[in-house]
C-alpha cells in the first residue's frame, strides 16, 4: 500500500518527518464560574501535516499537483487511532516546490523540497 493514495494514484513516500493531526471539533464557551460548556461536533477530522519530498522529478510533482485540480478528492490515509488505512474527502493545502535542476531550455526537471499538507473535508459517511 502507498503512504498516500489521490483518487486511486499512488504517491511516493515522503522523505522527511510528516506528521499525523487527529483533530476534534467542538462547541465551546465557558458558563459564569469560568468552566468549560461544550459539545463535540461531527467526527473526529484529520490532516497529515509537512509532507514533504527532498527531492522530485518535475513530471511526478506535476502529476501529485494535478491530482489535487478537483480539489476535493478522495484521499486513502494512515489512520493513527484505529492504526489501519481509511479513505476520507480530503482537500489540500499550499502546494510548492523550490528551484532544483533546470534542462537546457530552462525547463525544470528535478524539483527540491515539495511540499502539501492535505486536510480532512469532514464529510461524514
């Protein structure tokens, strides 16, 4: 199984330290002696936080990018609590890349530090 999956596309695993965010959403307040009011709101969401790839070929980059132009799509993660592989909605963060290795038309080829965060639309079903 690839680290992450875009819609049935397999991506390369990331090469530096990602991080896994299990996030809960509530309604909160606090009443009149100051303790918390609330209510948990919907699932628990996700986002896989700092992935990030050294370094790249200009046409994988390009194909991880295109596999996010619906923006929201369907996303096969690591799930850190139930510790097995889901599949949620998901839409991603900034996506960039810093100058690597250009051809001799100055066209990139070799892409360095690639970065996405992809975060959990919180769809429920």
């Amino acid at each position: 199984m690839a680290f992450i999956t875009i819609n049935g596309q397999e991506f390369p695993a990331p090469d530096n330290e990602w991080e896994l965010i299990t996030y809960t959403n509530v309604t909160s307040g606090r009443n009149a002696q100051g303790e918390f009011i609330g209510d948990r709101v919907g699932r628990d969401q996700y986002k896989v936080n700092n992935l990030q790839w050294s370094w790249l070929p200009a046409e994988t980059w390009a194909q991880m990018c295109q596999a996010f132009s619906a923006f929201v799509v369907t996303a096969t993660i690591w799930d850190q609590v139930h510790n097995d592989w889901m599949s949620i909605q998901i839409y991603p963060g900034d996506r960039s890349a810093s100058g690597g290795i250009n051809d001799a038309d100055q066209r990139p080829i070799l892409y360095k530090l690639c970065k996405v965060n992809i975060i959990d639309c919180g769809v429920i079903g």
